[in-house]
C-alpha cells in the first residue's frame, strides 16, 4: 500500500511538470503565417491588444515588453479615436500581431482595414537599438498602425495617395497625443521635419485661399512633391483646430458618406472639416 501511494504521486507529479513544460512551450513559440504565405515558428509576447512574433534569441524580453507596451497604448488610442476595430487577423488570435520576419512588402507592411503588421529583421534591428540606445521609437509601426486603421477604401493611384496620406497623420499624431520621443525620420530629426512640414502648409495655404481644386494643382506640385505629405497636412489642420475630437468627428461622419477615390471629393470632405 505504501509504495502503491509512492508511485501513484510520483506519476501524478510527473504528469502536472509535463502539463507545464508543454504549456510554456504553448505560450513562447507559436506558428506565424506571413503574408506571403509561408510559416515559421517565432517567440511570442503579448499584451493587453498587440502581440509580438519575433525570432528567439535575438532581443531581450524587458526590452520587447518595453516596446509593446507604447504600442498597445497606440492601439488603444487608435481605438479610441476611430471606435472602430480593424479586421481580426488570419491567426488564432484576436490580438495585433506585429511579426519581425526576414522580408517583407517593404521595411515594414500593414494591412489595409485589417490586424497584422510585419517589419524586417533589418529594420526592426535598428527600431530595437534606437530603443534601447536612446530611448527614441521609430515612426514605422504607428505608420503601419494607420494603415490597419483605414477602413474608407482602397485602390491604387489617388487612392494610394490619400491612404497613405492619412497612414502618415496617424503616424504623427500617435506620437504626439502617447508624448514619444521620436528618432530622426529618413536621415532628418523628426522635429526638423515637423516643423518643415509646418512651413511648407503655410506657405501653401497663403497662396491658395479661396482657389478651387483645379487652381491649387500648381500649388501642391510645388509645395508638396510627394502627394501623401499634402494629405497628411488636411487631416493635421483638423487636428490642431478641434483635437482629437474633431479627427473623431471627421472619421465617423467618413464612415457614413462612403467617398469614391476621387481627389477632388476627399480635399472637399476634408475643407468642410477643417477650420471655418
């Protein structure tokens, strides 16, 4: 009876280590399907909205959850200013899955309406010691962040402009509204380009008030060669007139007109929501 009782705990105990080592494997690695299609098996880290998928080994474990916790809140204030969830990503989990993979359409992708962001070994090596180093965050997750928070049309041409012109507002606002230090953008401190951004949209608005959206074509060559920085600049005059509330305001009421991937209905829509 006495070694029965022995042996009975002994598998017992056995079986509840097993239970914890399979249940710990569960948590830190799991399958990723990229955007490409293929698979791998990546490290896990989540939180309360955002979960990680990164190579093991590479990245310490506070540092990660340093970086997800700014990028959780950026989603929950994403969240909160569009009331609007981006579609569930193709995974088993409900969360945003941001994966560090080898490539990927670019240094970094977003889906467009939908979860799931995927940044480049490369790229995020350098997102990770900029971190690390310096305590700055690099723009590209709360761009791509933008991207998953477009949910008003898509397409390519002028539809790509103005997607991309609003993923670029996200970006800026996130980092203001969270009060991140953010590292320099393209080569340049990201204030520097702020501010450049600032004086190009002054400049532009001076010589162009009162003209229709034919007159101001010149005008947006010059200012603005890169179209998506135009597009940016109307949704900011919204933001620094009315704040978070007037961005909340014009996403809804966009919800609701369904715009086609016109230029001249998007600068008209986005005129009625700036400044009087």
């Amino acid at each position: 009876m006495y070694k029965s009782n022995n042996w009975e705990g002994f598998t017992l105990s056995f079986l509840i280590i097993l239970l914890g080592l399979f249940q710990n494997c569960g948590d830190s690695d799991k399958a990723y399907m990229h955007f490409s299609g293929e698979r791998s098996l990546l490290s896990t880290l989540e939180a309360g909205e955002v979960m990680f998928f990164y190579p093991d080994g590479l990245y310490q474990k506070d540092s990660m959850s340093q970086l997800l916790e700014t990028y959780d809140r950026a989603y929950l204030l994403a969240l909160e200013l569009s009331g609007r969830k981006p579609a569930p990503a193709d995974l088993y989990t409900d969360k945003l899955p941001v994966a560090i993979v080898p490539t990927t359409c670019g240094p970094g992708c977003g889906r467009l309406g939908a979860k799931g962001i995927e940044i480049t070994e490369a790229k995020f090596d350098r997102i990770y010691r900029e971190f690390v180093g310096s305590g700055r965050h690099d723009h590209l997750f709360f761009y791509e962040l933008g991207r998953n928070f477009w949910f008003y049309g898509e397409g390519d041409g002028e539809w790509g402009q103005i997607h991309t012109g609003f993923a670029v507002f996200f970006r800026d606002l996130l980092i203001r509204e969270l009060g991140l230090i953010a590292a320099p953008i393209n080569g340049e401190p990201y204030e520097r380009y702020m501010e450049r951004k600032r004086s190009s949209w002054e400049a532009f608005r001076k010589l162009t008030a009162g003209l229709s959206w034919g007159e101001i074509q010149p005008h947006i060559d010059r200012h603005f060669p890169h179209a998506p920085l135009f597009w940016s600049s109307l949704w900011w005059e919204i933001y620094l007139d009315s704040g978070k509330e007037g961005v909340s305001s014009a996403l809804k009421a966009l919800g609701e007109r369904h715009l086609p991937g016109k230029a001249e209905s998007w600068y008209s829509f986005l005129e009625a929501q700036g400044p009087d």
